[in-house]
C-alpha cells in the first residue's frame, strides 16, 4: 500500500458495518431521511492524520451510498465523523476518494 494512499478494495468486515452504523444519524440529518436498509458492502482505508474509510453501503431499493468517515488518532478521543458522503452511487460504482 502507497503511503497515504488508499488501500484496496476490501469486503465490508463486521468494523466496517460498526463505523457506518455509528455515522448514519449524521447521513440521514443531512440528506433529510432514514434508511431502513444500512449495510456496508466493500471499504478502502487510508492512513492520515488519523484514518479515512470509504464505505460503499446498501441503502435498499439497488441503491448504493458512499461514505467518506474519518477517525481520529486514539489520544484525540474524539468521535468517528462523516466527513463526505455521494448519493444516487449504484452497486458497480467504483469506490474512489472524495
């Protein structure tokens, strides 16, 4: 893996479902709705200042969102944050940075 650069693409593991669990409240305040159906399905992570996971999640109805969630490092102790997200994505979209 490229320093600083995303890694590759991997299946959603049971992590991955936890960090886009704990940032769907913040998806659904911005795009004014819930999502009954909130499954991640495939992730890149990448090492910053802190960690970015892109997370490709199935929202139902063969409609795809992408995610863009940031943690910060451990002694920050701060909470996991959406930090970007794209809507209308469908399952073969390519997870790239955003």
């Amino acid at each position: 893996m490229m320093c600083g650069g995303p890694s590759a693409l991997q299946p959603a593991t049971a992590e991955t479902q936890k960090i886009a669990d704990q940032v769907k409240h913040q998806l659904e305040e911005k795009e004014n709705q819930k999502f009954t159906v909130f499954k991640a399905v495939s992730f890149k992570s990448q090492v910053v200042a802190g960690t970015n996971y892109f997370i490709k999640v199935d929202v139902g109805d063969d409609k795809f969102v992408h995610l863009r969630v940031f943690e910060a490092l451990p002694h920050e102790n701060k909470p996991l944050t959406l930090a970007a997200y794209q809507t209308n994505k469908e399952k073969h979209d390519e997870l790239t940075y955003f």
